[in-house]
C-alpha cells in the first residue's frame, strides 16, 4: 500500500512538473508589434472606463479598429497572446514596457493639465481684473465723489 501512495505520488508529480508549451503560431507577432497592440488596447480600455459614452457613441468596435490598424485579425491575436502569456516573465517584461509608456504619456498629460489649469487660472485673474476696473468707472464717478465731500464740508 504504501509502495502504491510513493508511485503514484512520483507519478502525480512528474505530471504536474510537466511543463506545458503553447506552439508556436503559424503567424508570429512580433514582440514589438504585440506590445504596440497591447499598448493600444490598454488606451482604450481606460477610455472605456473613463468615457464610456465616447465609446459607446461610436459606430466602429474600436477594439477591431486597432487589431486592424497593426493588420491582425482576432484569432492571430488571440493566439498569440496566449502564446506570449505562456513564458510568464517574457509576458510580465512586456507589460512591464506597456505600463512604462502609459506612465510616461499620464506624467506628460498631468504636465499638460497643469500648464492649462495655471493658463486659466490666470486669464481668469485677468478678465476679474478687467471686469473691475470696467464697472467702477461707470457705476461710480470718483470726482462726484470728491465734489459732494467736498460740498459736505464747506
């Protein structure tokens, strides 16, 4: 019995062991080109998420947009992709690079919201300032003012 458990342990382990390849696609993406996709998709994802009714407006699936943009249809996407996420740290190195773009576009748009922010903020200041010096002169005359001082005075 005992024998019996120790076989089919060794058994049990050689199988799990076993490591199991995804073949090769007959038409390979390119790393680059898949990472350029992946890239794209994840842009659209969180266009998704942060626009919904940008994309649901639409009349095109975007999602077939870009897999046509990079001349790849769905099943050579699909296929690939399954073949990149077998080797695990080829796949995580890759999506490590699409989150290095994003990171970089999202540091490059915060830079750009907070130039056109520190741009409003002050055209606002300007036309506050302008608005002001605008109404004082019609509603009040300064030099009325003085005169009926003046008269109060004397």
């Amino acid at each position: 019995m005992k024998n019996c458990l120790v076989i089919l342990l060794v058994l049990f382990l050689s199988v799990s062991c076993k490591k199991e390849v995804v073949k090769q696609p007959a038409k390979l993406i390119e790393k680059d080109k898949m990472i350029d996709i992946m890239y794209d998709l994840s842009l659209l994802e969180a266009m998704k998420y942060q626009h919904p009714q940008l994309i649901d407006s639409t009349e095109t699936n975007p999602t077939k947009f870009i897999l046509k943009k990079y001349k790849v249809d769905s099943l050579q996407f699909a296929q690939n992709n399954m073949y990149y996420a077998a080797d695990y740290e080829n796949y995580k190195d890759m999506f490590d690079e699409v989150g290095k773009r994003l990171a970089k576009v999202q540091r490059a748009t915060d830079s750009i919201v907070v130039i056109e922010d520190k741009k409003a903020k002050k055209k606002k200041k300007e036309i506050s300032k302008d608005s002001i010096k605008k109404i004082i002169p019609k509603q009040i005359n300064i030099d009325s003012i003085k005169n009926s001082k003046s008269k109060l005075r004397r």
